[in-house]
C-alpha cells in the first residue's frame, strides 16, 4: 500500500503531526472510504493500490480463501480491515490476512484486536521501508506466525516464518517452485502464478498443484 504524498509542501523544520490515541483513530476512520493506518499515536493516510497490485491481492485472497472456507480453517480479510497490535502500538491494514478458528475470539466488531496467524503484503513503490524494515520488525514482535512479502516488479517472494525463539526465518521455496505454508496446513502456492499476466483463475491454480 501506498502512502498518501500530500500537497507535496515540505513541512517546516521541526514539525511533527499531531499524535491521536487509538479510540480517536478508530472513530474517525471506521466506515469511511479512506483507508490510514495508525502508528505510534500517528495517523498514515493510504492511496488506492494500481492495478497490478489491486489484481494480485484480489487472485491470491480469493485463492486463500477457497481454500480456508473448504478445510474450515478460519478467516481472511483482504484489503480494508484493521489489525490492531499492543507491541507498538499500531493499527494496521494488511493487504491479506489470515485468523484461525481459535483466536476468531480476537475480532470485535471493526477490527482485530491483537495479531493475524498470516500476513500477506504486497511491496508498492512508496512501501518498500514500510513493508521490508518496519512491518517486518513489528510483525515479528507481534508473534505474527508467517508473513509473506510480495514484491511484483523484481518477482520476488519472501516467506518469513517464527522460530523456535520467535525470530523471523526465511521458509524455502521446494525446487518444483511451490511454497507449502506452515499456518494453513496443506496449502501450497506455485511461486509463478504471482508473476503470470493475466493471473490464472482460481479453478487453475487449485487444479494446477499436486494431490
């Protein structure tokens, strides 16, 4: 995701935004349009997604969410949902995320309050420090289990999964070029597929993997 630019004024030396608690940010965000995040009391307006970026999140939500709604796993959100963390603090609107049957206890009616068992981010131009360093960081402190980070332009798909020490460690892609997630038991995702233009249908991609 994208952060808003503003007017493009560079603001005057010194300056620091206004700071919101949490319950301010809520009720000012929740049922509106514009989406923002929320970042140590800092309020982060977001801009649309492009195409690309809007197409990718919309195959693979749908993909992971015929999958979960088939096994009765739990949960997806895509797009539009906030996911709170204490370990911050922040407010957060993933691109994909996933919560499983025995943490649904964690959503209240507008947002989740605590962590995601998956995490799917997908890199934009304005996001790479955002999505690379600080989700990263603060996902891994959260004791989010797996995060994926997707970057379209350089085809790349990074797989972070929580040790032993709750350290974030890069899952390997098998040498067929599929990933097998370590949160959604049995699902696995052909590397590729992110890269195809057009992106392949859901009834392709779930026949296309191995029984």
């Amino acid at each position: 995701m994208a952060i808003e630019s503003g007017s493009g004024r560079r603001p005057p030396t010194g300056y620091a935004p206004p700071l919101v608690s949490w319950e301010a940010f809520h009720d000012r965000v929740i049922g509106r349009e514009n989406r923002a995040e929320w970042v140590d009391g800092e309020i982060i307006k977001l801009v649309p997604d492009n195409l690309e970026h809007f197409l990718l999140m919309d195959f693979l939500s749908d993909l992971i969410k015929s999958y979960v709604r088939r096994q009765a796993l739990g949960l997806v959100f895509f797009a539009n949902f906030l996911m709170r963390l204490e370990t911050r603090p922040s407010g957060r609107v993933p691109d994909i995320f996933f919560v499983a049957n025995e943490h649904l206890d964690r959503l209240t009616g507008t947002y989740l309050n605590g962590p995601a068992d998956l995490v799917v981010e997908i890199v934009s131009p304005d996001s790479e420090m955002r999505d690379r360093v600080e989700k990263l960081r603060e996902y891994g402190e959260a004791r989010i289990p797996e995060y994926w980070l997707l970057d379209q332009p350089r085809r790349e798909a990074l797989f972070y999964v929580l040790d032993a020490d709750g350290r974030y460690q890069l899952a390997p892609v098998g040498e067929d070029g599929i990933y097998t997630s370590t949160v959604l038991t049995g699902f696995r995702l052909r590397v590729e597929w992110l890269w195809r233009s057009p992106l392949p249908t859901i009834a392709e991609a779930l026949a296309d993997l191995p029984a």
